[in-house]
C-alpha cells in the first residue's frame, strides 16, 4: 500500500512487520535500534529498518559478526568437521564456532578425521614390483568394486601435469557395464598438485568406482606399475581394472588404452558411531 505523508497517508498504518520508506510500506529488514546489520556477508548501515550504504565487505575469506562489529577470519572449513589433537569437533556453518558437542577418538583407539572418528587407512594401489612406467595420457584411474562402507577422503595419483589444472573424478555405477556417473556433488574436483582436494565421497558396498585424474592441459605423464596376478585388495574393496579413457572421461567409460596399474594413493576411513 501507499504510505508516508507524501501521499496523504501515516506511516503507522503500514500493517505489522512492514515499515514504510517514505514511499510505500516494505518488509522490515534491520533493527531500529541498530545504526549498523549485516547482509550478504557484508556490514551496511541500517537506515529507518531499510538497508542504507555499504560500510564494507568481508569476502570469502571471514564472515561478519554482528557482536564485533568486524569480519572474523573463518578457523574451520564450514558445516565441516576438524581434529584437534585427536578430539573430533563440529564446525557450524559460520566456520569460527565449534558447532556441536566434541568427541575425542582416544578412548576407542580410533582416529580423527573429518568425517569424525574412525578407522582411517592410507593405501597404495596393490601392483607388481618391478619398473615404472610411464604414458602420455590425459585421464587415467583405477576401477574398484566397493564391499564395505568406507568413506573415500582423498586421491593422490603419480602424475606430471606440467602445472595444468587437475580435475580429480570418482565415477560410480551399479553394474560393471553400466552407466557411470560422478560421486562428488559436482563433476570434480581441482587442484594444481598431484593430490585432490578432500572429496568425502561414500562408497557404496556393490558399486563400482572409476577413480583417477584428468589432466586438462596438453596431455601429462602418468605413472604406472605391473599388476599383481590376482586383484588385489583394499580397506573398502578389490582393484578390478586400469586404464586411461583416450577421449577424456565418459558415461560408458569407453576408448580404454590399458598400460598397467595406476600409481595411486586412497585414503579412506571407516566410521565408528
């Protein structure tokens, strides 16, 4: 509705939990009580209950906090978990407070992750010894077929990508055949190292997982070794095959050049409620 005395109406008519600009009555979006809010992760002043200039902004990098009137530097990875010492702790969606009570993981003998207390492992893909190999290739992996309920936490793969970007992929299907589709929320994950970003990705037991990098520059060396006889296992499954996909990573995994097992190393844990 119309308000303010420009238009011949009072303001107070303006109905319970709107306030009127001088113009017309909108939502209320600021204490009156308050010269200064926070919005957008940014600090504004807060003129009549609306929205008046920008005082400044806190980036990506911290959130504002209304009690200090400043931007506090984010001490943990939000809506994630982290480790002190080996005391698992919460981190709530601001990324400065502990969200949650802490659980400490010695009692049990178990280790801290992310992800909370766990059996955690850190493996290298089972292969033959003898001398490494290595290809000119652009997307390379190891296909698994998950049995146990593990958490995949990070992949590291040998790689020389001459400082390309690297997207790290986990493409999962329910049949060996079957379609496969990305496991992270999104397609990948990147990183400049020859080591991915924690992925937190549930295995699921009876699933099969093509897991590996993709280098997206001019094509990189991979690394490979021989394979064992018989495949090998793992904390949370069975090395089934390696290859690298000559045209770049698909629903089908198609166009397959085999040269040994993939050098890589999976770190996976195992909660513990």
């Amino acid at each position: 509705m119309q308000c303010g005395y420009v238009n011949g109406v009072d303001c107070g008519t303006c109905p319970d939990g709107l306030l009127c600009n001088g113009v017309s009555c909108q939502t209320q979006e600021c204490d009156l009580n308050i010269p200064v809010f926070c919005k957008d992760n940014s600090f504004y002043d807060c003129n009549r209950g609306f929205t008046g200039g920008l005082r400044s902004s806190c980036g990506d990098t911290a959130f504002c906090d209304l009690n200090s009137q400043s931007c506090l530097t984010y001490t943990c990875d939000r809506s994630r978990g982290f480790c002190s010492s080996n005391v698992y702790r919460p981190c709530d969606g601001t990324g400065h407070y502990a969200g949650g009570a802490p659980r400490n993981c010695e009692p049990l003998a178990l280790d801290c992750t992310t992800l909370g207390c766990g059996h955690s492992h850190v493996e290298d893909v089972p292969a033959a010894s003898g001398n490494r190999s290595n290809a000119a290739a652009n997307t390379c992996g190891n296909l698994f077929l998950a049995d146990k309920a593990l958490s995949l936490l990070t992949v590291s793969q040998v790689v020389d990508a001459g400082g390309s970007e690297m997207r790290w992929f986990v493409y999962g299907a329910d049949a060996l055949d079957g379609i496969y589709d990305s496991a992270l929320p999104q397609a990948f994950a990147t990183s400049l190292q020859s080591y991915s970003p924690e992925l937190r990705v549930a295995l699921v037991p009876g699933r099969y997982y093509f897991i590996g990098v993709q280098n997206i520059g001019m094509g990189g060396a991979y690394g490979f070794d021989p394979p064992l006889a018989a495949p090998p296992r793992m904390a949370f499954g069975r090395l089934i095959d390696s290859f690298c996909l000559l045209n770049g990573l698909n629903t089908t995994l198609s166009d397959r050049e085999t040269h040994g097992v993939a050098a890589q190393q999976l770190e996976t844990v195992e909660l513990v409620p």
